[in-house]
C-alpha cells in the first residue's frame, strides 16, 4: 500500500507542530476535561447560591444591633438587615379619598439593640416635597404600632378602647431641622414683609397674631429639634400629638426617600412597649405631597407582624 503523502505516519512529529497525534490527542482531552471541570465548579457554586439564598421576607424583622443603632441609611449595619417590601393601597375608605395610588410599596428594614428600635423605611420618588404652604404639600410616612401588642386593632387608626402609637416623619420638619425654620420668605422667595408684629408692638401685644403658637400647637413650633411627632389615635378624626416626644429620626432624599425614625423599646405612656423575642403588629402610611396627598388622602398598608430579633 502507499501511504497518502500528506498524511503523517503514526509516530511521525506533526508537520508545523512537532507534537505526535498521541500528544495532541491526550492534550486536547486535558483541555477538554479542564473546561468541563470548570463549567461544573461553576455551576455548583450557582446552585449553592441559590440553595442558599435566604427565604424572601414574609414580615419586618427587627435584626438585633450591638451599639447605638446608626441614623445614616447608608450605613453597612442597614444592608445586614433584611429589607421587606410593604404592599400599599390608596386610602378610599373616608372620605376625602386619594385620587390615586401613586406609592405602590415601601422597603422596611428594622434594627434594635435591647434599648431602641429604628425602622428604615424606603420608597421612590421624583420629587422633594419638603415646603409647607399655599396649595404645596409635604411628603411623609408614619409607623403605626398598637399599645396593646397583644392586640390587633382596627388598622384605620385604632379604635375606642384599642389605642395605637403612631410616629409620623414630616420632609417640611426636616427641612426645618436642618436649615432652620422655614417660613413665609422660603415659601415665597418674592414676597416683601416689612416688619413683624413683635417688631412694633413687642412679643406681649404681639401674641395675638400667633394665636397657633400661643396655644402650643406643635404644627406652629419655632424650636423644631425632631422631624418625628409621637402620636395617638382611637380611630379617624382622633389624631391626638402626646405630651411626652420620644421618637427621633431622619429623611434623606436621593432619588427618593429614605427615612430612620426610631423610638425608646419602653417608651412610656400611651406608647407601645416592645422587647426583645416579641412578635406584635405594625402598619405603615406615607403621603405624596407633589400628588396633592395630605391629611387622608395617603397610601396605607395593612397590618402585618413585627418581631424582635431575641
């Protein structure tokens, strides 16, 4: 037989390679068997992943904290807490109605270190709605808590006999907190006031121009130190501010907000009491002032469980 001239004989180097058909064969097959290798490394470390990717939230768990509990929402303490993602409706059961539901959901995140528990609460905006006027709205978002925590009262603000602890965060008392109060010349940059009434008649004679501050109505407040009001209700219409505030926060807007309010475990009276290994209710509300949301035109949620990490 003749043997085709082209095609080496066996044992023969390769022309152009120097390696015999026996070395290419076996060095093709480690390269092969190392790409299949791989490709299966990777793969069973996409299926850990998943194996082991936690369960998504069901409820707010407030994850214990050693320390003081941070006011920053970027801090790192805030991306180990499992954020739960709130449902909301538009509130059309009294009227006034909200015309629409333009805040579909918020994110919650809780944290507690035995003493204090704050919540992180999220949500997308476009705007900031931070300035309190004519015809202008804020944006806000409040926590509701029964007092009660072994109870689950009615979610529309509690009932006779069934209290809730309500913590609202207002963007026009955070303006205030942080650039001083805000008044009728941030409102309306043009408008022109000559003098006020204590510049010509004193702060006694004066008082009657301010009757809202003469009563200590807390919407009239010029020593603002929290954006955060403790409140309390037994139903619609009964929103009540409660003599002792102890829930602090802050809201920052970066493409949206978000807000830490947080409030004393053993907050005191008309308050809902919480410790650790607990598991009671919270509920969540929030407005859009650039959509025209005030007072109960808002966005609700219904209840759902809080526990406290033990």
């Amino acid at each position: 037989m003749t043997r085709d001239a082209g095609t080496p004989e066996a044992g023969t180097p390769d022309a152009g390679t120097d390696r015999t058909p026996a070395q290419v064969d076996r060095r093709g097959f480690l390269k092969v068997a190392g790409a299949v290798a791989a490709s299966t490394a990777v793969a069973t470390g996409i299926a850990a992943r998943v194996l082991t990717r936690p369960e998504p939230a069901t409820h707010v768990v407030a994850r214990r904290h050693e320390g003081d509990i941070p006011a920053d929402h970027q801090h790192r303490a805030w991306a180990r807490a499992q954020a739960w993602v709130v449902p909301l409706l538009v509130q059309n059961l009294v009227a006034p109605h909200a015309p629409a539901l333009v805040i579909p959901e918020l994110r919650v995140r809780a944290l507690h270190n035995g003493e204090r528990i704050a919540l992180l609460v999220e949500w997308a905006d476009d705007a900031e709605d931070a300035v309190d006027s004519m015809a202008r709205f804020r944006d806000a978002v409040a926590v509701q808590l029964p007092v009660d925590t072994a109870t689950t009262p009615g979610v529309t603000m509690g009932a006779v006999n069934q209290p809730v602890h309500i913590m609202q965060w207002r963007a026009a008392w955070q303006r205030d907190v942080d650039r001083g109060r805000q008044g009728v010349r941030e409102a309306f940059p043009n408008s022109f006031r000559d003098a006020a009434p204590e510049d010509l008649m004193g702060e006694e004679a004066a008082q009657q121009f301010y009757p809202a501050l003469v009563a200590n109505n807390p919407m009239a407040r010029r020593d603002r130190t929290s954006p955060v009001e403790d409140l309390s209700a037994v139903g619609f219409g009964s929103l009540t501010a409660q003599d002792k505030q102890t829930a602090t926060g802050r809201g920052v807007f970066d493409r949206g907000w978000h807000v830490v309010l947080s409030t004393p475990l053993a907050a005191g009276e008309h308050k809902t009491s919480l410790h650790p290994g607990l598991t009671t209710s919270i509920a969540f509300a929030v407005w859009d002032g650039g959509a025209g949301n005030r007072g109960s035109r808002k966005q609700w949620s219904n209840w759902t469980d809080l526990e406290l990490e033990a």
